[in-house]
C-alpha cells in the first residue's frame, strides 16, 4: 500500500512538474523581514507599512487625508499592482485611496496559518483599525477580493457605504488547479520548487504584447522574489473555498448595502452566469457587463471598470450614505 501511494505521488509530481514546463530548480528566495522591508522603502518600490495583529502589511494610501475612503482589494496571484491604475483616476475625484496587499502577497508577511477566509476577512477589519477609519468606506473586492469582501461585509456591513465586486469569486464552485497540487508532499513540492516561475509566466503570458505588460512582469518579479509568495497561494487554495459563499451573499443583500458587479461577458475563470446566482442572494445588485471581455479586467480593463464603479461610488456619497 506503501509503495502504490508513493508511486502514485511520483507520478502526480512528474506530470505536474511536466505540465508546468520548468526544470527541476530549487527557488530559494529572500526573507521579507524589517532590514528588507527598510530598503523596500528606501527604494521606493514600497509605500507604507501598517502592523497588524496578523502580521505586517504593505499598503499604499494615496489622496486627500479627509476624502471619502474606497478600500481596493485584490484577487489572487497579483496582489495590489491590480489596481495600479485605479489610483490617478481615484484620487482626482477626492479619494482617499487605500491599496494593500493582502497577508501572503506583495511585500506583505506571510504569516504560518490556515489561510481561509476568517484569515482573509479579519484582514480588512484589523487594516482599517490600523489606519483609524471609522466612517463607512467604500469597498471593492475583485475575484478572490470578491468573496473576501463580501465575507467581510456579512459580518461588519456597517463599516460599508458600497460594495463594488469585480468577476467575483463564491458564485459557484470552479476548478482551478488539478486536484493533485492539493495533496501532503505533491503540492507542497510543486509550488516549493516551480511555483513562482509558473504563475510569473501565467501573468506574462495574459498580458502578451499588452502595453502594460512589462511593468506587470517586473512586479512579478518582486513580490516573488521573497519566500513564502507561492506556498501562500498553495494555502489558500487548501484552505478557503473562495469558490462557494451563498451564506456570505445572502448576509450582504439582507444587508442591504449598494452593490454593484462589473463581469466580463467571456469570463472562464469566474462565468457570468455566476452572476445570477449572486443576484438571487443580492437582489439590490446591479450588473454591468464588459462585452468580449474575459476575467482579468481589473488591471487589464481598468478604465472600462472605473466607468462603471466611480460613478456608482459617487451617486452613494451624494445620497449622503
């Protein structure tokens, strides 16, 4: 029975490291600690550090001190570079605009724990404590930042004005690695070994002759040059299944908070058809659709996204919510 098992987990580790096209190569990286964090600063690759209960987080705050807050939060792999060009527009309309990268992405911590979605949620809630925002706070949350989001809003929506959710997650269950990464030994040898490299080619090769392409390659490269960056995104898919929230969804529309999603009509990774299960739990949604357009579009479409989210953001603080 021995022997079967770990022939069986050989196999999965060749054909994962097969499929993965890279050679076997260890990818140790650099520690992301408070000498690294200073030159980070320094350099100015980073803005700001806040220090959490859950460990210290890279965050960029940008605008008026006094505007009306908008919290992004990003989805998985990327991390806050999703909204790089969110910022300008945001913060001409008078936002204050804060941009973290979530624990286990960017030059934030990677702290050793379940990454699930009490991990996630108590994210937001200790940030904004943190940089004392106590007025409610327009939120966007896009893809995994989706269902995070919406996690946080079922349990603290009066510290929400408006929830904006970009294609996503915890509309219905997706498969979105093979089942076998997610197995003791297997998975931890994959993404240990080859898991920066596959998903910084992942990225690179979405974003193939993009004009945008080369900066999003070089902070790729950054945020996965420190360890603990792929065993992350290992942990969260072991241990929160972002994929499936109907709980979660159902507290937001009995929350009734303003909620506006933007989907790309040839989303593969998080369908439009989700779109209609989330209406059903969140009558007071509105949709806006990117015709032709697929599930990167926070960073990719950002300005297409923006037209629909910023005046939609503003007609609240109009109604003085």
């Amino acid at each position: 029975m021995k022997n079967h098992w770990m022939k069986k987990t050989l196999a999965a580790l060749s054909m994962s490291a097969s499929l993965l096209g890279t050679p076997f190569a260890t990818q140790a990286g650099e520690r992301l600690d408070d000498a690294a964090r200073l030159s980070l600063l320094q350099t100015g690759e980073a803005r700001q550090f806040v220090k959490l209960p859950l460990g210290t987080m890279h965050v960029r705050v940008l605008g008026p001190a006094d505007g009306p807050v908008v919290l992004l939060v990003h989805g998985g792999v990327i991390g806050g570079f999703a909204f790089e060009k969110w910022q300008r527009p945001l913060v001409d309309a008078g936002y204050r605009v804060v941009i973290p990268d979530l624990l286990g992405y960017g030059f934030s911590d990677r702290p050793d724990m379940n990454y699930d979605r009490d991990f996630y949620a108590a994210q937001i809630a200790q940030l904004l404590d943190a940089l004392d925002i106590r007025a409610p706070v327009d939120i966007v949350g896009a893809s995994l930042g989706g269902a995070v989001v919406t996690a946080f809003a079922a349990s603290h929506p009066q510290r929400l004005r408006s929830v904006v959710l970009v294609a996503p997650a915890g509309g219905g269950r997706v498969q979105v690695v093979n089942g076998a990464l997610l197995w003791p030994v297997v998975g931890d040898a994959v993404f240990h070994f080859f898991g920066n490299r596959n998903m910084r080619g992942m990225m690179a090769d979405a974003y193939a002759g993009s004009p945008d392409g080369e900066s999003l390659n070089r902070w790729m490269q950054a945020q996965t040059r420190y360890d603990g960056f792929a065993s992350g995104i290992l942990n969260t898919l072991r241990h929160y299944d972002a994929a499936w929230q109907p709980d979660d969804y159902k507290a937001l529309g009995r929350s009734g908070l303003p909620v506006l999603a933007v989907w790309g009509t040839e989303d593969k990774v998080n369908p439009i058809a989700q779109a209609a299960v989330l209406s059903e739990a969140v009558p007071q949604m509105k949709l806006a659709k990117l015709e032709g357009k697929g599930h990167a579009i926070t960073f990719g479409e950002a300005p297409a996204v923006l037209a629909a989210a910023l005046p939609f953001m503003q007609a609240q603080q109009r109604q003085g919510r």
